[in-house]
C-alpha cells in the first residue's frame, strides 16, 4: 500500500479565491470559493471519497505562496468515467477566445442525441478553468449557467476576449 498525500490551497485570482487540490504534485481539483465554502470544499471532499476511498473531514487549505499559480504549468492528474474523460478531453481543444454550445460539444463527439449527458460530464469537470469548460455555452436564459456561478463564468470568457 503506497501512502497519500494531499496538499490542498487556497489560491487567490483576479476574481476570487480558488481551492486547489493536489495528489503530490498532480493538480486534482480547482474550484471557486465564488461558488461558496460549502459547495467547493464539499465537491473536493466527495472527489477524494470516491476515488480514494478516504473520508476527509474539515481542513484548512493553506494559502498557495509558489509564485503565480495561473502561470504556472501544473501536471494534472484526471479521474472519471471514460465518457467523462471523452467529454473532458474535448473541451481541451476549445480555444482562449471560442465558445462552444453543449449540442455543438456533443456533435463532436459523435454524441449529438446525448447533449444532456454531456453537459453533466462538462458539470463534473473537476479541474475547472485548466479543463475549459467555462468554454462551452448553453442557449438562451442558460447562457452562462456555471457550477461555480455565471459571474465566474462571464469573467472568465470576458478575459479570454469570448463575451
């Protein structure tokens, strides 16, 4: 049995504070405090149950002091379904700058009929903003619709030169 380590930060960005989670030296999860306490620690808590079956209780992030952390190139490590892995990949190669809308997402991947599957893979997207799926659109009233809120969102796309 190998031995864990976890080192998880407090990240702070032009828009807000970020939770960063790492396995070593992998980047496992980032998420918006935006979002609120509550909902991105327990995102982190549920991710690290499911694939390491370790149960985590309260903790305090500490704060990240390692130069910038948005320039700098972190290894991520990304656990999920193969479909998941499939939609997670794909937002990959959306560009700074473009948009997608989900159904355009899931004709991509030869999916067209399962757009609600693949936004719920682009919702479990742990590694938010490395893993762009800021970059994918819903239509009308859904525009922005973002698990770390459409602020998170808009802010997002406005700095990339997408709104």
């Amino acid at each position: 049995m190998t031995n864990l380590e976890f080192k998880i930060y407090k990240v702070p960005s032009e828009f807000g504070e970020w939770l960063a989670a790492f396995e070593d030296d992998q980047l496992i999860f980032l998420g918006s405090y935006n979002a609120g306490k509550k909902l991105v620690e327990g995102d982190l808590a549920a991710l690290i149950e499911k694939f390491y079956a370790v149960r985590i209780g309260s903790f305090q992030p500490a704060k990240w002091n390692q130069g910038n952390f948005w320039a700098t190139q972190h290894q991520i490590k990304l656990q999920g379904t193969d479909f998941q892995m499939k939609v997670w990949l794909e937002l990959l190669k959306i560009p700074a700058g473009k948009t997608v809308t989900y159904s355009e997402l899931a004709k991509k991947l030869r999916k067209a009929s399962a757009v609600r599957a693949v936004a719920s893979a682009v919702g479990k997207n742990p590694i938010s903003y490395w893993i762009p799926c800021h970059r994918v659109i819903g239509k009308g009233s859904n525009l922005l619709k973002y698990h770390w809120g459409p602020e998170v969102k808009e802010y997002l796309l406005m700095k990339e030169g997408a709104l």
